[in-house]
C-alpha cells in the first residue's frame, strides 16, 4: 500500500519530510515532484498546468499496481484531481481516497487576483497575502531569490489555468482547511460536486501549511482509509 504526495507552490519532494515518520514504514511513501527544484533543481521550470500534469502522470504511472492514497496540499490539490481525471481517461487503477488541503474547488479562482507578472516586491507581498509561504523565508534575502523563480513559474502556472466541467470522480475525498488558514471551510464546499462519492470536510488546527504541521493527524487518517477498505498488514502478508 502506498501514499502518493503532491506538493504546494514552491514546495519539493522535501515538504512532506514529518510523513516520514508520521507514516507507518509498512506503508510506502511516494512523492512527486516538478522539475526545477529539490532533486530536480537542474531541470527547467515548468509554467503550465497542462505541462506540470503530464510530468506528474509519468512519475505516478509505475505506482498504480497497488492500493494507494493520494494527497495533494494547495497547488498539489488542483494536480491531484486533473491528475485523477487523466487516470480515469487512461482506464487506471483509481486511489481508494484523496485527500485534498488548504485549496478551493477548481473552478472557485476565476476572477482572483493575479501576482506572477508584478514587480519582485509587489509579488512577494502577494505570496505573504495567501499565507502561502513560511514566515522564515520572507526573513531571509538569498532564499527568497532562489525561491522566486520557483514560485512565479508555479503562480504562473495556477493563474493561467482555466477551468474546465467534468464528470465527477468516482472516488471518495476528504477536504481539509486550517483554521487559521485565509481559506474557510464554508469556502471549500463546493468540492463536493467533483466527485461522485462521500466527500468529508474538516478543519484542522493550523495555518496554510496545516498538512505538515498535523502530520501525525492527518496521517492516523490516511491510516484509517486503508484499514476501511480492508487493507492492512494482511494485505502486505500476501505479497
């Protein structure tokens, strides 16, 4: 059984680090992650959502042969469900639950405000604004320098997505929000109509980055899914 994470905006593989630990070692961690940063800081950037999914969809290929969750936090929140319709399309193996955080329903952002194009100053007081950055990274000169490429191309990325109506996932979710997050609970509601099964909200303690901070939480849930659906240490026993 295997957890699949995808990250926020200017996150890497390296952002859902605490799963480590808050995870089970009988359950196997997958973390995707979009060139140019973390192990892939080499590679270029990538600006587009219809890109960025395609490259999520090579990585996820090889891991879909066994029950598995995906978790997708903001930005991963979007991937993970255009990543579920292109599974869907591809007549794959569909996870037994998705759990989504700190992002409303896809088709929620169409008039809001963009940042990616404005000035270095006027864009980093934007990425204060959605509460989408660590406080400690604002403090300090050179990491905002290395992370503003990352994060305009990601901003970028999410501004220039336009929504499309699909047919409902046939799958399970729950929808999360931190409580003292700028994205409210009544807010996100509307994923429900994404999907065609029960669909659970909740809200946590915690900030914009509430997934990482209640790890050990969030991950007892993930354990939960799993035993639900009847797959536990007897699942890994027969392999």
């Amino acid at each position: 059984m295997r957890v699949i994470f995808l990250h926020h905006a200017g996150g890497d593989k390296y952002s859902w680090r605490r799963y480590n630990d808050a995870l089970p070692a009988s359950i196997e961690k997958i973390y995707l992650e979009l060139p140019g940063r973390g192990d892939r800081f080499s590679e270029s950037l990538l600006d587009s959502t219809q890109y960025m999914i395609e490259d999520l969809l090579k990585q996820v290929l090889p891991y879909l042969n066994e029950p598995y969750i995906l978790v997708g936090k903001s930005m991963g929140a979007l991937h993970s469900y255009l990543l579920l319709h292109k599974i869907v399309q591809a007549n794959l193996p569909l996870p037994i639950h998705v759990f989504l955080g700190s992002r409303k329903a896809p088709d929620a952002y169409r008039s809001h405000i963009k940042i990616a194009k404005l000035s270095s100053l006027e864009f980093w007081k934007g990425v204060e604004a959605y509460g989408g950055v660590p406080t400690a990274l604002l403090q300090h000169k050179e990491l905002m320098e290395l992370y503003e490429p990352i994060l305009r191309a990601d901003f970028h990325s999410l501004e220039s997505y336009e929504y499309k109506p699909a047919a409902q996932l046939p799958i399970s979710a729950t929808v999360m929000v931190g409580r003292e997050d700028s994205i409210q609970l009544k807010e996100v509601l509307t994923w429900q109509n994404c999907f065609s099964k029960n669909v659970d909200f909740l809200e946590l303690s915690g900030s914009h980055f509430f997934m990482h901070e209640q790890a050990y939480q969030i991950s007892q849930m993930i354990e939960d899914k799993f035993s639900i659906n009847g797959i536990g240490v007897e699942h890994l026993e027969k392999k």
